[in-house]
C-alpha cells in the first residue's frame, strides 16, 4: 500500500486525537459523578425492589386462592414438632385445574396424619385413628400417586403464606418434604433405576427427623419382589419407629399392609377404591379405610387394548 501524508493533515490528526483524549476524559467525569449520584438512591430502589417482589408473590397467592375452580381456605398453623395434618376435602391445585378445563370435577379426599392417636386415651386398634404413617394402596391409575403429592403441595404452599386447596386445614410446620416418587436412571454415571431409588431413600432416611414430611411412591419395584417387599417394610417400618415423621407411602406391596398388625397406634392402611364390571374397570379416586387386596393391573391393560 502508499501512504500520502501533509503537514496539514498531520495537523489535523493530531488535533482531532488531542480532542477525542479531552471528549474521553470529560466523559469519564461526567459518569463518575452520574454514578455518585445513583449509588445514593440504591436502598430506595433495592426497598422498592422487596416491595415489588413481595406484593408479586402475594398478589399471585390471592388470584390463585380465588380464582381456583373452588376457592381455597386459609390455613390454621401450629408449631413445628406437633406432627398434625388434618385436610377436609384437599384437592390438587394443578389437577383441579386441568379436570375443570377438561368439564371434570375433582374427587376431594381427607387426611388426617397424627404422631399420637386422636382418640386421645391410647387406644390404637380403631381405623378412625389418624396414625402417623399412611400405606396407601389401591389399582394402577386410582389417584394414589396424585393424593400423596397434593399433600405435600398443600403443605408447602401454607408454609410459604397461601391458602390451600381445601375445605379445612390445620398443619403443623415441618423443616422439610423429602420426596421418593418416579422411576429414573443415570446412565452416564453407571446408576440403575433401583439404584436411583436407593440412593434417593438413603438420604431420605439420613436426613429425616420428627419434624419432616415423607412422601414415598412405590418404593422397591426395581428389583425382584422378595427384596423389593422386604426393604419396604424396613423403611417403612424406621420411618414409623424410630424418625417419627409424618408419611405417605403408596406401594402394590399389598403384604406391606400387615405393618399395620404389628404397629396399630403409628400405621394405618388406606386405599383408593374401583369398580369392575366385565372387562372394564371405573376409577373412583376416593380414599377409603383399610387395605386393598388387588392392584387390578389386568384391567388396566385391557384398558391399554392388550390382544
């Protein structure tokens, strides 16, 4: 390349480089002043930030309580380490919604869970007592899994200061929801399904106190049935005797069921119901008393259309 220069250009660089270095340097200036100005309105705007956010949160909490397609109710609360949850017609908020839309009403269930009996005079035998850990059994597809995950819903959205999709409430504030429900492997890490299941259990158990909710879903399917039963009833049965804390536990482990024989005044059987009618199977989702004897899994591949 050829490059011309003259003086007069040369000149009239060095100028206009002279003038950037002076626009630069005023620059600089004028923000740094900009900037000490605005650092002293940053806790009028940081205390104009919490307010936004808090009234979000709860403005969201109030439209959601009622404009839900029944309106939710305000909780009672009652310190940590009472292990009572005691719901009247609970509902999941998410499910409810979908079944509206879809022109389905939800079938609302009780629960009442208690570390003592509700009776009050230490008897344990009767099936009206609240007990502290519920086995829940019932057929494929009747709302088990659904009925213990809108438990620990309801009890998360009352901690965090909403009303709850039931008619009635009255929870005592836990320190945590430990959760085992799915069926999930990692292959990369050369973990099985069962694997998963375990090591999720395990930390459960090591992280749980009298003052947690437990919400387990069908633990022990991964391996054979001898082994799977039998470490569901030793989980179950520490969760019930030695942690203490509040459960859930939906299983097709209908053996499971006897753990109630053995440890009347902490566990109770409850299951969801069906009806059978040749060939075909009706889901009623309620929740009633006692074990159930079935799991109705033919039906319901039949309901898949098995040859």
């Amino acid at each position: 390349g050829v490059i011309f220069v003259t003086s007069e250009l040369r000149q009239y660089s060095t100028s206009f480089n002279k003038a950037k270095a002076q626009y630069y340097e005023s620059q600089q200036d004028l923000l740094g002043n900009i900037q000490n100005v605005a650092c002293t309105y940053a806790p009028v705007f940081e205390l104009i930030e919490e307010t936004i956010a808090e009234l979000d949160v709860l403005l969201s909490f109030a439209y959601s309580s009622v404009n839900a397609p029944k309106p939710y109710t305000r909780p009672k609360m009652l310190p940590k380490g009472e292990g009572v949850i005691e719901l009247v017609n609970s509902r999941h908020p998410c499910v409810e919604v979908v079944q509206e839309d879809s022109g389905q009403p939800f079938i609302a269930n009780d629960v009442h869970l208690r570390r003592e009996p509700s009776s009050g005079d230490g008897s344990s035998s009767a099936e009206t007592d609240a007990g502290l850990l519920h086995i829940i059994t019932g057929p494929n597809m009747g709302g088990k899994s659904t009925y213990i995950r809108q438990v620990g819903v309801i009890l998360l959205m009352a901690q965090v200061g909403c009303f709850v999709p039931a008619d009635e409430a009255e929870l005592a504030v836990v320190d945590c929801i430990l959760a085992r429900v799915g069926a999930g492997d990692s292959q990369l890490r050369g973990v099985s399904t069962f694997m998963a299941e375990m090591l999720e259990t395990a930390a459960i158990l090591r992280t749980a106190t009298p003052n947690s909710f437990v919400i387990i879903d069908e633990l022990g399917r991964g391996t054979s049935t001898y082994d799977g039963f039998g470490l569901a009833w030793a989980i179950a049965e520490h969760l019930a005797t030695q942690i203490r804390a509040p459960c859930v536990f939906a299983t097709h482990f209908h053996e499971l069921t006897a753990l109630a024989n053995k440890l009347p005044a902490q566990v109770k059987n409850r299951h969801v119901t069906a009806m059978t009618s040749e060939g075909d199977i009706t889901f009623l989702y309620k929740l009633s008393p006692g074990p159930c004897d079935q799991s109705f899994g033919i039906h319901v591949a039949e309901l898949a259309k098995f040859p």
